[in-house]
C-alpha cells in the first residue's frame, strides 16, 4: 500500500539522479579529452569486434522504439591500434543519437576495408541534418533539438575521441527528413 504509492515517486528520483550523473559525467568527460588527460590505452584490436559488441548492446533499444537494425560489418579483420572502450563510446553514442532522430525506418552500421584505412558508417533514416548544421554538430552544447536526453556533448567527446585515435568524422546528410549518416575513419594496423 504505502510501498506502492512511493515506488513511482523513488523511481522518479532515481531517474532524476542518474541523468544528473551523466550529465556531470559528460562535462567531466569533455574536460578531460579536451585538456588531453584522458587515459587512452591502446592495444591492437579488431574493430568489428567493438561494433558487434555495440551492435548487440543497443539492439533492445532499438528495437523498444520499433526500428529496423542493420549491420553489415567487413568479413576481413579491421585490425587498429586503440582503446577498446573508448571507440566502444564513438559508436554507442552515434547509434543512440540515431535512435534519438530517427521516429521511424532503419539505423545500419557498415564497416569496410579501402586501401590503408578503415571506414565505418552509422546511417539512420532519421530527421536528418540542414547544411548549415553539419559543422556545428560536433561543437560542445550545440543540440539539434531540445532535448532532456543529453546536454549535447557526445559527439564532441567523439570527435575527440577519434582524433586520438588518429582518425577522422564526419557527417552527411541530405538536408531535413533525409535522414544522416555519420562517418569514421581511422589508419588500419
């Protein structure tokens, strides 16, 4: 009885609570790859290992908002020197962000092998990106929408997290409702 009455109230809390700890976390996050303190372990590491492991993790929330998921991962290894959970983090982020402005259709990640370097995709059928936004995307607080899912520094913190890893990303998208497609590419081994 009075257990039942509290329960939605302590849950409420609770989410309140862990959203304010990421979002300190995020902050915390930012300063740290930005002032360049982050411990970034690399090793040797097949990066389609980190996509399947990212790939089976968000397939429930995928799915939780009735979208398609698709992987089409390189049959060779993609062998790179880096830090497993960090490249684990770029790739959790771009697909909830694709879950996050993709109502509906499909989320894929691709990843492939061309000539020295190893590119990998996040594409969605989503809301898409206006050209004049493409750049800004990867500033530090720029958020699309309004948005109590984040305070708009992942792909920041992605961006970063690429650059130690020698790589690039970027975004394309055909404008408003054309969906995005967000891409990285790093030196292969």
């Amino acid at each position: 009885p009075e257990k039942e009455k509290l329960s939605p109230m302590i849950k409420m809390l609770s989410d309140n609570a862990d959203r304010l700890m990421r979002t300190i976390s995020s902050i915390m996050d930012l300063s740290k790859v930005e002032s360049g303190m982050s411990d970034i372990k690399k090793q040797e590491l097949d990066l389609n290992s980190v996509l399947q492991l990212v790939a089976d993790d968000v397939r429930p929330l995928v799915e939780q908002n009735h979208l398609k998921f698709e992987t089409r991962f390189s049959p060779s290894p993609l062998k790179i020197r880096g830090d497993p959970d960090m490249l684990y983090r770029v790739f959790v982020n771009l697909v909830t962000n694709a879950i996050k402005f993709t109502p509906d259709g499909k989320i894929t990640i691709t990843s492939s092998i061309r000539g020295d370097d190893i590119f990998t995709e996040v594409a969605d059928t989503g809301i898409g990106i206006e050209s004049e936004n493409l750049q800004r995307i990867f500033e530090a607080f720029f958020q699309k929408t309004p948005s109590t899912l984040g305070i708009g520094v992942g792909l920041t913190i992605s961006k970063e997290i690429v650059a130690l890893h020698e790589g690039e990303i970027w975004v394309e998208s055909e404008g408003a409702g054309r969906g995005s497609v967000f891409k990285v590419v790093f030196p292969s081994y």
